[in-house]
C-alpha cells in the first residue's frame, strides 16, 4: 500500500471517529445531561452514550498516535527547519 493511501485512510477514519465523538458529546451535553431526568435518547441511556463517548476517545488516541508516528519524519524536519530559519533571522 502506498504511503499516500495508508495515511489517507488514517486521516478518514480519525475524521469520523471525531465527528461521532463530537455526537456523542453533544448528546451528552444537551440531551442527557447529568442529573437530568432517565430516559433513552436516539436508542441509548445516558451511561452507554457515556461509555460510547470514552471508547470513541480511546480510539482517537490511538489513530491519531499513528498518525503522529507514521508523519514522524516530516515533524522533525519541519521542527529542525523552523528553529534553523529562527536562528538565521
């Protein structure tokens, strides 16, 4: 698989990964907020919303740990020239 393709699909799957994420959130905030009254909002109670909601931040974490390594290379160069431009002027 070519580099370009491998981090395309990384980047796709961290995006929707972070839109649920930002669902769930929502849903959490406005629609079962804590303390508020029980009851299933879009098939599910607050607690597996709650549960859904940390999973679904576990697995940002670790697309976007790949993500870091898998740009590692272009990060320290970018890091080196930046500082070396500074330096310059």
């Amino acid at each position: 698989m070519r580099r370009a393709t491998l981090h395309y699909i990384l980047d796709a799957i961290e995006g929707l990964i972070l839109l649920l994420l930002v669902v769930s959130g929502f849903i959490l905030w406005f629609a079962l907020p804590e303390g508020g009254e029980a009851g299933k909002v879009v098939l599910f109670d607050r607690r597996t919303w709650v549960q859904a909601h940390q999973w679904l931040a576990v697995g940002l974490l670790a697309f976007f740990s790949t993500h870091i390594i898998t740009h590692w290379t272009w990060i320290s160069y970018m890091t080196k020239n930046f500082f070396q431009r500074l330096k310059k002027g």
